[in-house]
C-alpha cells in the first residue's frame, strides 16, 4: 500500500510539473517576445551543432520552434510547451501551445526545444490547422547547467517534416511512442 501511494504521489508531482511550461510575461506582447527569444536562442543553438541546418530552415516553408517540459515514470509520460510557427514566405508567425501524452518504458524529466522544419505546403497548413504529430521517439540524456550529454532520435512518420530536439537540461533513459497535439494560443495570437 504505501509503495502505490509513493507511486500516486510521483505520477501527480510528474504531472504538475509538465504543466508549468508557459511563456514569461505579463501582457501578451511580453509573451511573445519570450517565446520569439527562446526561438531565436534555439535556432541559434541549432545552426552551431548541426551543419546545414540554416540551409534547411531557410529553404523550408515554415519551421516551428517549441520550448518542452517532458516527464514520464515507467509506463506514462506527458508534456506540455508552447512555441511559434514561422511561415518563411512571408515571415508571418503563428504562436502555439502543446501537450503530449505517450505511453513506454523508462524515466524522464526533460526541458528540451523542438524544431519542426516542413518542407511541404500541405503539411505545414495542417500542423498550423490540425496541429497533430504522431511518432515514436527513444532518448538517452544527462544534462545540468550546460554540462552532460544527450543522445535522441524521433522518427518522424512523414517525411514532408524533419524534427530537431535539443535538451536543455533533465534526465531520461526512454523508448515510448507518443502523440502531441499543438493548436494555437488565442491569447498570443489576437494582435
């Protein structure tokens, strides 16, 4: 009994925790400009460990960038963040939240930052419409203030889109497969 009552409390606490993840601010301007610094921040990052990443993004129809709080203890985990599409013809941006629930094995507390390149119109209309990702994801990683390292991989199911993550910090030994859900954010998005 108090194994499953430990259990209950960690599962709770793993929750709550995935639940925190929000843009800083007070009005929404503010909001928008931390998510677009945690954007560009994240690009940044990207483009000095990734050769030819700039190339892909630049010459991609949009790209999305999401900042991600993911936990999961055994069997469950779920996630919660939030981010900004940028159309690249135009440079119109769509800003987004999103939730994530996936079922696997393994442990894991992770800030990370996604990076979602679409190559094809159709998929970058129906991510910004319907907002849906499916695939399945396994990660390795051990990092604190800049130190440690991290291994991940996704298998992304179309290959209309190509997905970057970068773990900021946390811990995770995991294979799961996963759905997320991203739809806009009403607050950020009334101008």
């Amino acid at each position: 009994m108090k194994s499953k009552t430990i259990l209950l409390v960690l599962i709770s606490c793993l929750f709550v925790l995935a639940g925190c993840a929000r843009p800083k601010g007070e009005t929404p301007e503010q909001k928008r400009e931390f998510v677009q610094q945690m954007a560009t921040d994240t690009l940044a990052e990207l483009y000095a460990g990734v050769p030819g990443a700039r190339s892909l993004v630049e010459n991609s129809v949009g790209y999305g960038v999401f900042s991600n709080i993911n936990t999961q203890l055994m069997f469950f985990g779920t996630g919660n963040g939030y981010g900004v599409v940028t159309d690249t013809s135009d440079g119109f941006k769509t800003y987004m939240r999103m939730a994530e629930g996936g079922v696997g094995l393994g442990v894991a507390l992770l800030d990370f930052r996604e990076v979602i390149i679409f190559n094809d119109q159709s998929a970058y209309k129906n991510f910004v419409t319907e907002g849906w990702n499916f695939g399945g994801q396994g990660n390795a990683a051990a990092k604190y203030e800049g130190t440690g390292g991290s291994a991940s991989g996704e298998v992304p199911l179309d290959a209309a889109v190509v997905v970057y993550q970068i773990t900021k910090s946390g811990i995770a030994l995991r294979a799961n497969f996963s759905a997320s859900k991203y739809w806009l954010d009403s607050d950020l998005n009334s101008y």
